[in-house]
C-alpha cells in the first residue's frame, strides 16, 4: 500500500507539467476529478480545448496508473480508484468531483 501511495503523490508530481491549464479549466469549474480516476468534463457540451487537454490528463495519468500497477503488483482499477481517492482530499475549494453516486460536487 505505500508504494501505491508513493507513486501517486508521484504521479500528482507530474501534472505540474500542464497545471496552469489544468488549474485553470478547475477553477473555471469546466473540469473535474471524476470517480474513475480519471478527469471529466463537468458540463457538456465541453469545448474542444478542454476535451483536448481531458484526453492529454487521462492519457498521462493512464501510463502512470498502468506504471504504479506493475510496480505494485496491484490493477489498474486500484491504483486509479486510490488516485482517485487522494486526488479528492487535494481537490481545491471551489474545483469539483464526483461523489459516491457519480454527481458532480464543489468543494
């Protein structure tokens, strides 16, 4: 379990790469920490920018989930359904994720 903590926080260690854009369609309330593990559009329709830079997130944090899997010898649907987990405790007041039944709620 703490390889699977450790390699999170890594992988929440790299998404500063692309964080301006990622913080600011979060503060904008367009994007969300969606159950999967994985980020969602909060509204549809979503714009094509913010479909773009979803798909660049989840195809990123996808080779690191599959990453911390191998490592861990745990599945995929672990390490995401964790990231997912500590992803909420690191969600900003005013930025969004999707509670236990799949609504969309702001800290």
């Amino acid at each position: 379990m703490k390889q699977i903590i450790s390699a999170i926080l890594l992988i929440l260690a790299f998404q500063s790469a692309w964080a301006i854009d990622l913080q600011t369609a979060k503060t904008q309330g367009l994007v969300g920490e969606a159950r999967s593990g994985y980020l969602e559009a909060v509204t549809e329709p979503a714009s094509a920018d913010v479909k773009a830079l979803i798909s660049e997130v989840n195809a990123k944090r996808k080779v690191q989930f599959e990453r911390t899997a191998k490592k861990t010898k745990t599945t995929l649907l672990q390490v995401s359904n964790r990231f997912y987990e500590l992803a909420v405790t690191r969600t900003k007041p005013g930025h969004y994720y999707q509670d236990a039944s799949g609504r969309w709620k702001k800290k």
